[in-house]
C-alpha cells in the first residue's frame, strides 16, 4: 500500500458511536494512517460500556453509583494525536450533505462510520416499553440493579414463605445469563439481611432457545439454567405487560415483582429513519465491503448494520465479537476508499462462544473445544478483563 503523503490534509473521519464497533474503527483507522488524518468518535457518553458485561446485576447491585468497572473513559481509550471525542448525541444524518446534526451543532465528514449500536424491540406488545427493566444500557442495568436490591432487601417481610419473583423475557444470550445471574446471586450478602432467594421465570417465547448456538452450549446451558433453580418456560410469546403481571399469547399468567426484557433488539430510530436499504430491526443492510450502497465512503458496522456472510448465507450476529471484526475491516476499507483502491469484502470467523450461567458458571464452544463449569466461567472473565485492559491501554482488543 502507498504511505499516506505526509502533513496532507483529510476531510475527518467521523465515527458515530464509541462502542464495540465504533472504537475498534477509529483507532484502526488511526494506527493505518499513521495518525495523519483526522477522526472525530461522536457519542452520547464520554466513556465506552462493557456493555457485554452488563448482565452482572449482583456486582451492580453491590456498586451502587459507582459504575466505573462497567465503563472506559473514551478520552483515554482513544489517545491519539488526531483523534477527538465528542460528547453530544447524534440527532439525524444527512449522508448527501455530508454532515450530522448533533444535539448542539453541525458536524461535517469526508467519510462516516455509522456504530450507533441498537435498542431493545419491544415489537407492540403493550406495556413492554413501560413495564419492564432492560440491561442493554448501562442505565437500565444500574436501573435494574437497584429495583432488584429493594425487593431484596424487602423480602424479609414477605407473608409465610413468599419468595420474591423476577421474570426474564427472552431465550438469547443476555436472556440466559441475566436469569441465571438473578437466580444464583447471594442477595442475602449484597443486601445486608436475610433476603430470601428469588424465583426467577425466563420466558423464551416461540423462537428456539439460544438460536445459533451450538447444540452442545444449549444442552449445558439447560442444565446450567436447572442447576441454578430457572424455571423455564418455551413456547408462547408475551401478549402484554401490566404491574407486576406478564401474560403470555395461551393465556398464562406471571404474577412477577418485577421483569426483564430481553426479547431482541432493533437499530435506533435514527437509523432506522435513514433513506437507504435497511433489514431486520432497521439494521441498516451494508453492502459485504460494509459501506452503504451509494454513499462511498460511508459505513455502517456492528449492531446498526444487517449483512449475510456470502459464503454461508448465515447473518453476521449482533456481538460485540461481530462489531470488533466490522471495525476491523470498515477501517482498512475506510483506507482503501480514500487511497481510490479497491475495498475488501468483510468476511466473519465466530471465535467461540461463553454464556454466563450464574455465579462460577458458565458454558462455551470455542473452536472445536467445549466448555462448562467453573473453567467456561473462568474463560469469560479473563476474556472479558483481557479486552477492558486492552481498550484502556489504546490496544487492539478482541473477544469471544
Ligand atoms: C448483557 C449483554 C451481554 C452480552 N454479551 C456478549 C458477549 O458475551 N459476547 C459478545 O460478542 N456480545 C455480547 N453482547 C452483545 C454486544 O454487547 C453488542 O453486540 C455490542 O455492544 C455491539 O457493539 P456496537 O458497537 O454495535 O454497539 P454498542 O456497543 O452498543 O455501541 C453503540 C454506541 O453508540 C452510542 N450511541 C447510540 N445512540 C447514540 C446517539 N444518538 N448519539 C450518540 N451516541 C449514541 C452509545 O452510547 C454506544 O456507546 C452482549 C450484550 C448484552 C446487553
């Protein structure tokens, strides 16, 4: 590849979002460059979540304010001489003026990443958005946290021998792992009294549980899920939502102190208002390259963007690994564009897979190898220490 021409001046690279994906693009893109263009990583938080960390409610609940375990100030995760982190929140994006509206002024971008992430789908189901607690944002997982620790710490008080009772929509990943992670806490210690354990209800709906995973990961994760005390429930959707009630589509009802939605996510709003190809949940349907049909040098990647591995015909998943790898690629094609070679089809390798089942448990497939127990558990939290270190010291991170 020629080397960029030193001191030249570029039109920024504005990458919207400084999440999994959004990160791992603008340092990629920074280290190819050699630090000679200009990026400016845009998002509504000055710091970049954990986002897949975020299902470990009994830590949150023993926190309290102090979230700073779940988060890496963007300002020190990107430390490079042309990078800017702006704290604002994207308002729309005009791809043929080339500019995005913020909350507090204009940006204009020679090349775009669009890393928006996603939010949760509640799909019309009344009450879903109204009555239910989510984990896909650090607020809704603090939220969530501190509604647990309040019925907890209250359960002492519960007639005869009540439990309290939490139940979990959604058979996916982050569905399983916030039940069981509900279910094997020591509430008694986070709280302080003699809290009562929960029962815990993870609703799986009619999809199949854990679609996508392998089948050896599923059968432990079932047995994960009945070692931890789970009740699960598979076959019908939510019908609606009420205080403290879940009614499924046969008419089974849940009477709950709380629920969480876990049931699937959508891209926001804003892109799924933009005027271009979109597939499910508005994900924004990139061409393999992962920049936009007829906007060269825009780019969409990780959960805002849908695409189909052209060899397997599978859809790349929603991951944080997904996004590394989208970052990945849309960088050295961001590179690519402004040098007017020819882009690279993006092509996705699943590392593997760890599903947290409770405290100490967990179960994964990584490459041939499958996991469970206290090693698949292990597995997870260094692998999840390994990338926070990682993005803390400005490396490349990766994940599984
Ligand atoms: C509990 C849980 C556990 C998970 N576990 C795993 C796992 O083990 N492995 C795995 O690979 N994946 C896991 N995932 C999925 C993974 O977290 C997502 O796929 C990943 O976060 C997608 O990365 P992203 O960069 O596309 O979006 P995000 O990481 O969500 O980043 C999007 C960024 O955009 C910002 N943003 C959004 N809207 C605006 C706006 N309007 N203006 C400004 N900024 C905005 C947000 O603040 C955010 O920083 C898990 C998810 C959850 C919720």
């Amino acid at each position: 590849m020629p080397p960029e021409t030193p001191g030249e001046r570029f039109d920024p690279l504005v990458v919207l979002g400084g999440g999994y994906a959004g990160l791992t693009v603008a340092q990629q893109f920074a280290h190819r460059t050699r630090d000679r263009a200009a990026v400016v990583v845009v998002d509504r938080e000055p710091v970049h979540v954990l986002r897949t960390e975020l299902y470990e409610i009994g830590r949150l609940a023993a926190a309290g304010r102090d979230v700073a375990p779940w988060t890496v100030p963007l300002a020190r995760a990107l430390e490079r001489p042309n990078i800017s982190v702006r704290t604002g929140t994207v308002r729309s994006i005009d791809l043929a003026a080339r500019r995005v509206q913020l909350e507090d002024g204009e940006i204009a971008f020679g090349a775009l990443a669009i890393a928006l992430g996603s939010e949760p789908a509640y799909y019309g189901v009344p009450g879903a958005a109204e009555q239910t607690h989510e984990v896909y944002r650090l607020s809704g997982a603090v939220r969530l946290a501190a509604a647990v620790r309040a019925v907890e710490a209250a359960s002492p008080a519960l007639p005869g021998e009540r439990r309290p009772r939490f139940v979990v929509v959604g058979g996916g990943s982050t569905g399983t792992e916030l039940a069981a992670e509900l279910a094997t806490v020591d509430w008694a210690h986070v709280t302080g009294v003699a809290a009562r354990p929960p029962e815990v209800v993870l609703l799986t709906g009619s999809l199949p549980f854990l679609a996508g995973f392998s089948p050896t990961l599923i059968a432990r994760a079932r047995t994960g899920l009945r070692r931890a005390g789970v009740s699960v429930v598979t076959g019908w959707n939510v019908r609606r939502v009420d205080p403290g009630r879940v009614e499924l589509e046969d008419g089974s009802v849940f009477v709950c102190d709380l629920t969480v939605w876990c049931a699937g996510l959508e891209a926001p709003s804003l892109v799924r208002q933009l005027p271009v190809p979109h597939g499910p949940g508005g994900r924004i349907a990139v061409e393999p390259t992962l920049e936009i049909p007829g906007h060269p040098g825009v780019f969409a990647i990780g959960d805002a963007a849908d695409l189909r591995d052209p060899e397997s015909g599978l859809r790349v998943p929603g991951t944080a690994q997904a996004a590394l790898a989208e970052g990945r690629a849309a960088a050295a094609n961001l590179v690519a564009r402004r040098r007017g070679e020819a882009l690279t089809p993006f092509r996705y390798r699943e590392r593997g897979a760890v599903v947290a089942l409770g405290i100490g448990e967990a179960a994964g497939a990584v490459r041939q190898l499958s996991l469970g127990g206290s090693p698949a558990s292990l597995l997870k939290r260094l692998v999840q220490r390994d990338y926070a270190r990682s993005v803390e010291r400005g490396e490349p991170p990766s994940l599984i």
